[in-house]
C-alpha cells in the first residue's frame, strides 16, 4: 500500500481545522508547531477564503509601477538635449521646464535613461567600466583606437587606425596611418562619417591626439565633433578594458593578419588591411551578436553628414554669452574662463538651483562647472 504523502498544504490546513475544533488555540498551535503567531494568523485568514488551496503563493508583486509614458519621453527629451548630463541634472531640467508635472526621482530617472540605453558621456564610468556595455542600436556608439605600430620592409612605420561600432562589431574603419596627428584623425573620420553618418557617442581612450577632457585646451578635432553634436567620452587611465571591444579586435587583428603578414609599402598595406576589415565584416561570425556577421546586424545612421554646421541652437532655460578675444565671458558683472579657442562663438549658461554654480555649454557639451563663489566681482 503506497505511502501518504503529507503536503506543506495538508499541514496548513491541519493546523487551522485544529484551532477551529477548539482543540488548540493560536498559542498552543505556535508552541506545538514552532510557526508564529503571526503565521498562524495568516493561515486562519486564508481559511476564510472558499477557494483557498494553502499553497504556495507567488512573491512576484501582483502589480508594478512603472513612470507614465510620456513622463519617460519628457526625460529622454531632456537627456537627448544634455547627453553628457546625470541623473540629478536631468531631473532638474525636467523640473525647470515642466513645473506642473511631478518628475520621479533621480534615481527613478537613472533607471528610465538606462532602458534606453542612454549613458552620460561626461561621466567617469564606476569600477566595471564599459567592460560587459553593449550599446542597444548601431551608431550609438563607435570604439576608437590606435593599434600598437609596425613597420613595413621598406622601413615605414604604420599606425592601424580602428573604429568599430559596439552593437554591432562593423568594422567601420581600419586605416594604415604613418602618424597619430589629429590631422590624421580627422581626415579618417570624416571619410566614415561621409559612408555612414554621425554616431551618438566616440569612445577613446585619454592618449593620442584625443586626450581626456580637463586636461588640455579643446582642439580643432574636439570642436569639430562638438559641432556635429559627437559627444567625446574616455576610458579610465590605465584601463584599456573601458574599450574592451577594440582591444580585443586588435588582439585578433595581430593574430589572424599582422603577425602572418610581410607588409611592403603603405599602398600594399591599406589593401591588405581593406581586405582583413571586408572578411572581418562579411565572412567572420561573431558568437557576441549570436554568430551573425556584423554586416548583417550594423545599419547606418540616420543622420547624415552635414554639408554646413549650424550655429548651436540653445534651450530657452540656458542665458547666453558671446567668448570674447580673451576666451573668456561676462556672467553677473564676473569675467569668467570659458575656452580660449571659442573666440566670438556663443556659449549656453545652465544655472544651478541648489547653489551657485552653472555649466558653461557649447552645443550639446559642458565646457566647465564653475562655482560663482571662488569668481570675484567687478568693481
């Protein structure tokens, strides 16, 4: 005769006809069985239900909150004006422009910008870094990176430059340079620019002819892509797996070509690189994008290289300013440093509430903060 099997639910419902019965009370019952009185409580509660099995019951919350539709569009608005901007700015600024809605909290809107894939680019990355960041769409954001030199057997030294896109792992470009001159760079960039369109973010690391912001003057190459509405984000010093994707296409470059190759000439050298970069692409399947080639999964942008940059067209909240020959500006009878290389150029002023500082912006970029209070005043 088979063995009765006494079920989690049979003893629930044991312990609750046994009270009912008078044979126990709430306290008996909690001393004879080690549950809480406040267990027990639960389960005469259930008995009231008809219905009621005493199994198991889920713990996933029987609703969720999620911020209404067009309270996300309002934030993503925002973001989309100020990429280089946090959580809390982003707040703020949906706050100032829409006071009669009630905006989430800042880390409410850190959560929405990340479900659209939206990192500020102005920011440090945390302790991971980009390591494992996959961008959700092509073109939101291209890796770029020198690959370490070599030289050619007439004694030319060569400088792979690579741009990869993260979504999708195209090979936008790998070009055979003889310099790493920001001269160089540009001319690289605008070609693929001109195939492809402009993506959202640049991803390079604080070397090279594109050091990492704070440190140096802007450059003709920063104002350039500032003006396109490229937004010029860096990898953490000494962290070369922030760009982990180039990284590990040069590291499968020197593999399958550069150790391989005798290279003779510069000529010679771009065609066999043209030819890794077309295999690369096409005939490569590559098990991150589930063994697809990148040329199946990469699209181009769908904004286009412009034949003429626009002035900055700046949001109403921000007060204006002209830089004068000195590159600086005039805010509250103060003169203050905006950048030397933004001589007769405007600039946007983003004021703070809580305190007295403002970001100086040009285009879609914080050029500085600046807290008013270390500034003297004119006589």
């Amino acid at each position: 005769m088979p063995l009765k099997v006494i079920t989690m639910a049979d003893q629930r419902r044991q312990i609750v006809e046994k009270i009912r019965a008078g044979i126990w009370n709430v306290t008996e019952a909690s001393r004879e069985t080690g549950l809480s009185r406040k267990t027990i409580y639960q389960y005469l509660k259930r008995a009231e239900d008809p219905t009621e099995t005493f199994e198991d019951r889920s713990r996933r919350p029987h609703t969720t909150t999620r911020t209404n539709p067009s309270i996300e569009a309002i934030i993503m608005e925002v973001a989309h004006d100020y990429p280089v901007w946090g959580e809390t700015k982003i707040r703020k600024e949906c706050v100032r422009r829409y006071p009669e809605l009630t905006i989430p909290a800042a880390r409410t809107v850190g959560r929405i910008m990340d479900r659209h894939d939206h990192h500020p680019g102005g920011q440090a990355p945390g302790p991971t870094g980009w390591q494992r960041f996959v961008s959700a769409a092509p073109n939101l954001l291209w890796q770029m990176d020198f690959k370490g030199w070599f030289r050619t057997t007439d004694r030319i030294t060569i400088h792979p430059l690579s741009v990869l896109d993260d979504h999708s792992r195209f090979l936008l470009g790998l070009d055979a340079c003889t310099n790493q001159a920001r001269e160089t760079v540009w001319t690289s960039l605008r070609r693929l620019f001109q195939l492809y369109g402009l993506p959202e973010r640049i991803l390079a690391d604080n070397a090279g002819p594109w050091g990492a912001p704070g440190t140096r003057a802007l450059t003709g190459l920063d104002l350039w892509l500032i003006q396109l509405g490229i937004v010029l984000i860096h990898g953490r010093p000494y962290h070369p797996q922030t760009q982990g994707k180039v990284e590990r296409f040069h590291g499968t470059l020197k593999r399958e070509l550069i150790t391989r190759t005798t290279f003779t000439g510069v000529l010679e050298t771009q065609a066999r690189l043209d030819h890794f970069r077309d295999t690369y692409n096409t005939r490569r399947a590559h098990q991150a994008i589930e063994n697809r080639y990148p040329v199946e999964v990469y699209q181009p942008s769908r904004r286009p290289y412009p034949d003429l940059i626009l002035p900055p067209d700046y949001p109403d909240a921000l007060a204006i300013r002209k830089v004068g020959y000195n590159g600086t500006i005039s805010y509250e009878n103060r003169r203050i440093l905006a950048n030397q290389q933004l001589q007769g150029e405007y600039v946007g002023i983003y004021e703070h509430e809580e305190e007295d500082t403002i970001d100086i912006m040009y285009y879609r970029t914080i050029l500085r903060t600046v807290d008013l209070r270390t500034v003297p005043k004119r006589p």
